[in-house]
C-alpha cells in the first residue's frame, strides 16, 4: 500500500527502483524498552516484500522477536543544492523510502535459497550460480519484511 505524501511523492515504479537499485537500507526496530534500535543492512526486493540478509542471531533479531513492528528506510543522496549567493541556504537533492511494516524470520530453506540467489545476483553477481555450502546456510539468517505503507519522496 502507498503512503501519504503531500509534496513531492515518488511513484510506484520510483519506488520499486529506489528499493531494487539501492545497496543499503536502515532497519528500524523496538527494543523491549521502547527504544529505536537502527541497523544499516543489505536487502533484496522480491515480490513486494523485502528481504535482509545478515546473521541469524543478534540484537535486531532478538527485538523482532519480542515485537515485529519495524521501520525500513532507504535514502539516495543526488548532491547538494547550494544557493549562489546565501551560505546557509543549501538544499539537498534526494530520493527516499520510507517502509512501514512487520518483520520476521525465515527458516524454510527453499525461500532462504531463492532470497540469497537474489542477494547474490545484487552484490556479487561474479557469485551467481554457485550452491551455498551447508554450514553457511544454516548460519545465514533473512528477515522478511511485509511493508503495510510505502512512502516516497524526492526533492530536486
């Protein structure tokens, strides 16, 4: 679903490029104390849903667990608007999306496999076509995200 923006909304298709084009996003989740607990990760967009790979233990994971709202963002930086004539009137030019939505782990190894393919193909395309040794697989943790609102916007 597409979020409210007033000015200057992306598209859909802006959107679906930003996040199929951009190398790291910030997943933001909820510690048990109510605090945003912030992580720069590598993710993949598959079928509307988006999919971070990492470790399968940790801070984020353990947060999840307890509570599977999260917040995703994902921010592309274009340069800096500087005003000729007035030093502290700079403006940036930008791209982002801003995810709402709940998260959770993925053991079933035919999705993590189809998720890492993906990953593969996105960061390591030299990669792409070679199996996943056992050991690495099961040390390999995805968090699926299933966004509830999209938001985009852009300044130029």
């Amino acid at each position: 679903m597409q979020g409210r923006m007033k000015e200057h909304p992306l598209s859909q298709d802006e959107i679906t490029a930003l996040l199929s084009t951009e190398q790291v996003g910030n997943l933001g989740t909820v510690s048990p104390e109510g605090f945003p607990y912030i992580t720069p990760v590598h993710f993949v967009l598959i079928d509307a849903k988006i999919y971070i790979h990492g470790l399968c233990a940790g801070q984020k994971l353990n947060y999840l667990k307890a509570n599977p709202k999260v917040g995703f963002e994902v921010f592309k930086l274009n340069g800096l608007i500087h005003d000729p004539e007035l030093p502290c009137d700079t403006n940036t030019d930008y791209q982002s999306v801003i995810v709402l939505g709940s998260a959770k782990p993925i053991d079933d190894e035919t999705l993590k496999i189809k998720v890492l393919d993906e990953v593969v193909k996105k960061y390591t395309p030299q990669h792409v076509g070679k199996s996943y040794p056992a050991a690495m697989l099961k040390a390999t943790g995805i968090i699926e995200v299933t966004p509830l609102e999209i938001t985009g916007k852009y300044f130029k």
